[in-house]
C-alpha cells in the first residue's frame, strides 16, 4: 500500500461520498452484520439479498443466536437464494466464531471461517476492523481492467495476481472501508458490464478502455466452463393428506434441502403436470419432469424418505426447482 492517495483512488472517494448506495449493513461497524451482508451477497443481487439480510438479523440478530439455530432452519430462511453451500458454510461458520470468542480481527484468521475466501475477508476485515485490505471481485476487475487498459485474463494465476497487486497498491491509507466501497458501488452502478455510464463517468479522461474503445472487451475471461445436462423426474404423492420427501445428501447439488420422489420413470398412474421444466446452474441444465399421483396407499420408497402432512411443507427448506413444482401441485 502507498504513503499517497493515488489520483484513482481520491477520485473514486469523492465520487463515492455523492453517488454511494445507502444500504442499512453500511450503518453499522457490527462484524456480524457485514459479515452475513457479504455471504449473502455473493452471485446475488442487492435488491433481492437486502431482504434476506433483514430476515436473517431479525430472526437471528447475533452470531450466537445463528449458531444456535439448526441447519433446517438455516436452510428454510435461505430458501430462494440458491447456492445453498452458503447457507451451510455460513452456519459453519457462525459456529467457529462461537467457538473463538468473537470474529477474527485480521484477515488470516477471517480466512479460515467456514466460506470466508480472500474476497470477503478482506471486505469485513476493511469496513469492519478498517484493516488495510484490497477488495477484489468482479465489479473491481471491471473496474480495473478498464480503466488501466489490463486485458490479462482475471481468471488466470497471472491475471488474479496481477489485479490483486494492483488493488493493493491503489487502496488509500487509513480509508480502506471507504474505497473498497466506492470501488464496488462504482462498478455495480457505473462501470457497468453492459452500458456502462462512460459519457458522465467522473474517470473518463483517464480510462485507456474509454480511449481505445475497449469497454466492452474489458475484462477477458477464458472460457473455461463446461455446462452439463442432467434430467430429473419428480413425482409427488398425495396420501390420505400426506405426501414423501427425503433429504438430499452430500457430494451433490442442493445438499441438505428436501425434494419428492426421485424417479427413473414415473408409476402407474402418475399424472404429468409438467416436462422438460429448465432450471439452470452455473454448471448444469436440468431439465425436470414434474408427476402427481394421488392414491389411498402409501407406495413403497427408499428407506430415506419421510412421510409429512402437506401443511407442513413450507417448514421444508426445498430447491427453486422444487418450489415450482409445489406450485404445480397447490
């Protein structure tokens, strides 16, 4: 980190102090309310993780009621939000703070909590503890790449060390809270990945991106992902007001959430409600095939379902996909 505010960083501060977003985890020095702002916002937007955080700090508003809670429960309240490893890794982690005696005051040890990558420790450990930590995240690779004309691919060694390099150079002395916002507001609102507000942006005479007519080649990713498809076939029973799930175990998607019968074909006697249903993952298509069957006896299931009256589903924490076949069904 430099002795000086580089001219990037003190345009960004003041752009920072007109345009930031007001958001009520920025109200508080609270690490657990940073914390769990910062987990929820991960591969999640603003307006829909806002609400989340409000119903998570009002049904747990301390890290020793969260960890005091269970899985299911954890689960059921992130239901919607998806990636549901973050919801297990941030019980986890609630957990270990416990265990500590309060959240770690420096980045390596924010680091070994359970879901904690260098990312978010770096975002509590600044805005927290006002620890002299980098942020570096998409909006932050865009934001650089642009404006320093960087066309190292960001999902590279060489790239991810090259930018993290450079956002620790830039980072202000004694405002690591501030910048590491600015820079992020300013990539989620200004130097967006499409449109991006170049014509009122407060940076332009300096941006090579914006000069060279680069913007929207900025930043360079390889294509490195695989998408894989995979079917699935859902059936629901309907017993005498009772219906089956099972929980799904470990080593797949939508570990600990509850589903219906899993199938290979449909019974006798099942009725479809919907085929070919596309739900996507970062990694996998699923296409889904929703049944209902409704009898009077129960069918024989694997040893690890459950039966529930209907009413109590929604105390179920269930995949999106999965929701919408309950849709299907009421």
């Amino acid at each position: 980190m430099t002795t000086t505010t580089h001219p990037f960083a003190l345009t960004l501060l003041a752009w920072f102090r007109q345009n930031g977003r007001c958001l009520p985890w920025r109200s508080t020095r609270d690490p657990y309310a940073i914390w769990l702002s910062e987990i929820i916002l991960q591969q999640t937007q603003v307006k829909q993780g806002w609400a989340y955080w409000e119903r998570f700090m009002q049904q747990w508003p301390t890290v020793e009621a969260l960890a005091a809670a269970t899985e299911d429960d954890v689960l059921l309240a992130w239901q919607g939000l998806g990636y549901y490893s973050r919801a297990r890794h941030l019980h986890a982690a609630a957990r270990q703070v416990v265990v500590l005696g309060g959240f770690p005051r420096t980045i390596e040890g924010l680091r070994r909590l359970k879901g904690v990558g260098d990312y978010t420790a770096a975002a509590i450990g600044s805005i927290a503890f006002d620890l002299p930590a980098a942020v570096v995240d998409g909006n932050v690779y865009r934001v650089l790449s642009r404006h320093f004309g960087i066309a190292t691919p960001i999902n590279t060694t060489e790239g991810k060390k090259e930018f993290a390099l450079l956002a620790q150079e830039l980072l202000p002395p004694g405002e690591a809270s501030a910048y590491n916002q600015a820079i992020m507001d300013f990539g989620a609102t200004q130097c967006t990945p499409q449109s991006a507000e170049c014509d009122r942006c407060p940076l332009l005479a300096t941006c090579v991106a914006a000069s060279q007519g680069t913007v929207g080649e900025l930043p360079v990713k390889l294509r490195t992902l695989k998408i894989q498809e995979r079917h699935l076939c859902y059936v629901y029973v309907r017993c005498q007001g009772q219906t089956a799930i099972h929980r799904r175990g470990e080593g797949d998607i939508w570990q600990g959430l509850w589903e219906p019968w899993l199938v290979e074909t449909p019974p006798e006697g099942a009725v479809a409600l919907r085929m070919n249903v596309k739900h996507v993952l970062t990694h996998r298509r699923l296409l889904a095939d929703f049944y209902l069957l409704e009898t009077t006896v129960r069918p024989t299931l694997p040893p690890d379902y459950i039966w529930i009256a209907e009413d109590d589903l929604h105390r179920y924490g269930v995949p999106r996909l999965v929701e919408r076949l309950l849709e299907e069904v009421r």
